[in-house]
C-alpha cells in the first residue's frame, strides 16, 4: 500500500478515547517513533475540545521530533463529518454540537488535518498494516466501552451515506431488552460492550449476594475481562453476562456474516482478545450462518495489531491516505 506522503515521512496521529489521549509521531510503515498519553476531561463539549487542543500542544512543543510536519490524523468518537474535518456529536464526550476541530488545528499548526470515526481510523490501520495484507474483505468489529465495526470491500472502506456505516453497537439483539442511550431498546452495545458488562452487574449485584464481582468492584478491577475470567471459574452472575453477552455478539456476527459476506472477521478492542472467546463465536458463526456465506469466510480471529495502539496507528492512516477522508 503506497501512502500519499511517502513512508519515510512521519505523520501525527492523534487518539481520542473516553478517557484518555493518545498522542505519536507514525512512520508509513506503521512504526511508532514516539508517543504520549494524556488524561481527558469530558465534563463539558468545551472542556473536551480543549484537552485535545491542550494535548496536542504539549506534545508538539515537548516530543515531536521537530522535522516540518506533513499532515495530523485525528481519530473520534462519535459522528463524524471527515470532509468538512467537523466533529458533529458524541454522546460519550458531551459533544452536542458541531466542532470544526480540523479548521482549529489546521490554523494553528499549518498543514494538513483530517479527522474521522476512530474506529473507521482503526479499520484503516487494519487494512493496511492488519488484516489488509491477507484480505480485501473483512468486517474489523471493535468491542471496548462500546462497540462498532469498520466494513471492507475490495480494500475499501464502505462509510455509507453520511459515514455512520458499521454502527453495530446499536443492532438490536434483545427485542425486549433494556433502554440505550440511543433511544432505543436492546441494542448489542447494552449486552457485550465492557460499559455494558460492568453496568449489567452493577445492577444485579443486590440479587447475587456472593459474586465475587462485588469484590472487584470494591477494589476497582470490575471489568469485561475479570467478568469472562469470574464466568469461567464458575460465579453465577458473571457466567449470567458472559453468556448474555456472548450470545448477543454471536447473533450479531451471524447477522453481518449473511448481510456483508466477508473473508475475515477481525476483533479489536479491549474486550475480545480471549482465544476462547473468539473460538465461541467462530463456532456460533459456523452453526447458524448461511451455508455459502460460511464456506466464504476463511477466519474469525483477534487483530494482529497492538490493541493498545491501533487507535492511534488509524489516526495516523488518515494523514497518509489522504483520499480517504477527501
């Protein structure tokens, strides 16, 4: 994959999380020179576009190498509008109205400045230093505090209409189910994300006296991944959300599997990266999936991408691949 300012160039990538930052200087062929981490604030729209800006400032006065700088990738959560470099909304980051955060950066560092989807910025980084090198048809489905997925065909990113495509974190899988903040009810988010996990046994905690998830939470470590490693030593409300969990993404990867017919399913994030857990889905894939889409998909597997570093590596990937976003 030849990039649009050369691999020998560095770019800035910058990854914005629910609670954190990623900052780093990326070479083309997905080397990371430097980076650094700094804390978010999402206590207002405000005080949100100023840590990215504050963040971004530090790290050029502090750690970037000093060469001129080419372009700066900036990967969102939310609704994003990559043409127009606007930030529209993001119900995790209190962003309700639009932000032109490509113009404010762009003015005050003068270059180039793309901002998109992070994890549309993540499948990027797949395509191209990922899955991409064995397939030009995959799914890249990431499962953290909440959950999306990157769609590729013929080695293009599918963004849809008005770049939502791959918001399947709000498939209803549970018709029934519980109220999301979407609005809506019963939606894949609400039962296998890492928020939705943790929520999940928060609320059902009065009713399991002797989890040992109340332990967790008392010590600070309740998360999707002490819930799967509780499931699987036998407490009884952890196994409850493990299974609901993974049933729900098992319907849902069916569902993507029938609807995309993709060669590769890709699991990124922090809360599948169990070999186990994937192998359960990979299984629920093959029983329930149409024949021909099965016989199609040679693997359902975990990214060979460090899950720490994939969100900035995609940030990266759209100052190097400029038409993406233009």
């Amino acid at each position: 994959m030849n990039f649009s300012l050369g691999s020998e160039r560095a770019v800035v990538g910058v990854d914005v999380g629910g609670t954190k930052i990623e900052i780093g200087a990326v070479l083309g062929d997905g080397t990371v020179l430097c980076s650094k981490r700094y804390s978010m604030d999402r206590s207002s729209q405000e005080a949100t576009v100023s840590s990215v800006i504050d963040a971004l400032r530090d790290f050029m006065g502090t750690t970037w190498p000093g060469a001129k700088l080419p372009a700066i990738g900036i990967g969102l959560p939310g609704d994003i509008d990559p043409q127009r470099g606007v930030w529209l909304r993001s119900l995790n980051m209190r962003i309700s109205q639009p932000v032109e955060l490509a113009h404010l950066v762009r003015v005050q560092y003068g270059c180039p400045v793309f901002v998109d989807n992070d994890v549309h910025a993540a499948t990027l980084a797949e395509l191209y230093w990922g899955a991409g090198r064995d397939s030009e048809s995959f799914v890249y489905v990431n499962i953290g505090t909440g959950i999306a997925a990157g769609i590729v065909s013929n080695a293009r990113l599918l963004r849809g209409t008005s770049n939502f495509a791959g918001e399947i974190g709000h498939m209803v899988v549970e018709p029934e189910g519980e109220p999301c903040h979407c609005g809506h009810a019963g939606c894949l988010e609400n039962v296998a994300s890492g928020g939705g996990m943790i929520q999940s046994a928060i609320k059902q905690m009065e009713r399991y006296p002797h989890t040992v998830l109340r332990q967790f939470r008392e010590e600070d470590r309740l998360s999707s991944s002490t819930i799967f490693r509780a499931a699987e030593d036998g407490d009884e409300l952890a196994a409850a959300i493990a299974g609901r969990a993974l049933r729900g993404l098992g319907i849902a990867m069916v569902n993507i599997v029938n609807l995309l017919d993709p060669e590769q399913l890709i699991f990124g994030g922090g809360v599948l990266r169990s070999r186990k857990l994937i192998a359960y889905l990979e299984e629920y894939v093959s029983r329930y999936a149409l024949a021909g889409n099965r016989a199609s998909l040679k693997s359902v597997r975990a990214s060979s991408l460090p899950v720490d570093q994939v969100g900035l590596l995609g940030a990266a990937c759209l100052a190097f691949n400029q038409e993406e976003v233009n």
